[in-house]
C-alpha cells in the first residue's frame, strides 16, 4: 500500500511512478501542479484506489488529460468527504472490468470524464457540481463521454444524460445503454438524444428509467435527428435511426421558458414510454415522427 501525502509541488508525484507494484494506493489531500497528468496507468491488476481529503489540480489552458486510469479490475473510489476539484479541465478514464465510486468532482467548464475504448466498467454515485460555471463561464460541460466502449454502466448520478451526437465519427453505433435512478438539476437539458444530419449509425437498446428532473431550462427530454456542426437544423434524417428505446419514470419540471418534451424524427420506432411526467414548461408543437406509443 502507498499513500501519498500533500506537499504541493511536484516532486510529490515522483513516488507513483512506482505504482505498479502497489495493490492499493490512497491519495490523501495531494495537490497536481497545472499542466500536469495525474498518471495513474498501468496499475497492478485488482488495484485499489482511494482519494482522501482535498485533491486540486492545478489550473492551466492544456489539452490534458488532469487524471488518467488504465488497467483491469481496478476499483477507484472516493472516501468521505473528499472532492477533486479540476479547476477547468477534463479527467480522462480508460478501463476494463473496473468500478469508479463516490467520487465528487468539482468544476469542469468542459468535458469531465472521457471514457474511450473500456470494456465492462461501473459508475456508482459519482457528484459533479459544476455550478460555478453558471457565472464563470461553464461550456459544454459534459459529464461522461463515452466512445469505441463496451459494458459501460451509469447509476446514482445528478447531472443531465445525452446521448450523440451519433454520426460522423469513427464509430457510430451506439448500443444497449442504461442510464438508472438519477437526479438532474439546473440543467439546460434533462434526457437527451441526439443524432447527425445526413450521417449514418445506429442507436439502439437504450433505457432511461427512474430520472427526476428539477429546474431543467431548455428541455425535459429531447430526441432529435436533425443535428449539424452542433445545431439543430429542424429538419430530420434517417441516417442514424434511434430504435428500442424505453423512457419510463422520466418526472419533474421544466422552467416556464422551457419545453418539456421534444421529439424530432425521421427513423424512429419500437419505444417504451411509460409513467413520465415532466411539467411546468410548454407544451411543443414542432414534433415530427413521434413513435407508436410515445408523446410529445
């Protein structure tokens, strides 16, 4: 077992380059200089992973990643109490047959974890409070993106769950998704998805089920296939279709300003639509190729 204590300066993180033999590693209120990665690739199989108290990453406009994970079987979690607080930028995960639990992580004005080529990983009651970015500037703050993955499963989250856009990258099948029992709140969006204009994919067996939303200013739940260089253009296609997907005990409110359901599409069939109700905003008159069974 290692634990790393603070001292704030680089030399600090020297010790874990010896992480590889270590079965667990506890990071007790370190402090990562700006411009540099928390390496944590290339644990030990089974490696635990513990951050205690406070861990800062020092700030700096860089491509990152703050933190990055690689191994198999590795449990990463927080104690309580903690938080990781990444005063702009993104920590990047990438994983196989692992669990990251009850970390709280604090203000992210872009992406927060990227998950990219992970086979079978958890996600537990992770907290992300990017509230700061209200007033200072948060943008396209993300919280999981998730790609080329397989096994990836989300539960006890607070922040809102979009899929897409899905089209015109390497790889553009999304499938057998499940986003469980969390709480959105002071979103612009709620559940969403989203697919490319004129691009080709797949989105298939997806399940949103048990989601509260509160407060939520654009859309309670929005599903649209129209999306082009990040905008919506109205108009849908077939490219990508959105097929066997389930929305049920989908509740909450929409701001007065926003809408509470949008449903946008051109190829869009065999939904599950059951016990929602999200109120408090409009009601939209823009929807197109609603599925059997579903509203809007």
């Amino acid at each position: 077992m290692y634990v790393m204590p603070l001292d704030n300066n680089e030399s600090d993180l020297e010790p874990i380059k010896n992480k590889a033999g270590c079965s667990t590693i506890i990071l007790n209120n370190i402090a990562v200089p700006a411009g540099t990665t928390l390496d944590l690739t290339k644990l030990k199989d089974g490696t635990h992973v513990i951050f205690q108290g406070k861990t800062p990453l020092g700030y700096k406009e860089w491509e990152g990643p703050l933190i990055s994970f690689t191994g198999n079987n590795l449990l990463i979690e927080g104690a309580a109490g903690h938080s990781i607080d990444c005063q702009g930028e993104r920590c990047a995960h990438s994983l196989k047959n692992s669990n990251i639990k009850k970390l709280n992580v604090l203000n992210t004005p872009v992406q927060a974890f990227s998950i990219n080529s992970v086979t079978n990983l958890g996600v537990y009651d992770v907290h992300l409070d990017n509230s700061l970015g209200d007033t200072k500037g948060g943008h396209n703050t993300d919280a999981f993106d998730v790609g080329s993955s397989n096994g990836v499963y989300i539960s006890g989250a607070r922040w809102s769950w979009s899929i897409g856009s899905v089209g015109g990258r390497s790889d553009n099948v999304v499938k057998t998704v499940r986003i469980l029992n969390s709480a959105i709140s002071n979103s612009d969006n709620g559940v969403r998805i989203k697919t490319v204009s004129g691009k080709t994919g797949s989105v298939s067996d997806v399940k949103y089920d048990g989601i509260t939303l509160t407060n939520i200013a654009k859309y309670g739940i929005v599903i649209e296939q129209d999306y082009e260089n990040g905008s919506p253009t109205g108009v849908p296609t077939s490219g990508v279709p959105i097929t066997d997907v389930t929305i049920n005990k989908v509740t909450g409110t929409v701001n007065s300003s926003g809408t509470n359901v949008y449903i946008l599409c051109a190829s869009c069939k065999n939904w599950t639509w059951t016990n929602n109700k999200v109120t408090g905003g409009k009601k939209s008159d823009k929807c197109k190729g609603v599925p059997t069974g579903a509203s809007c």
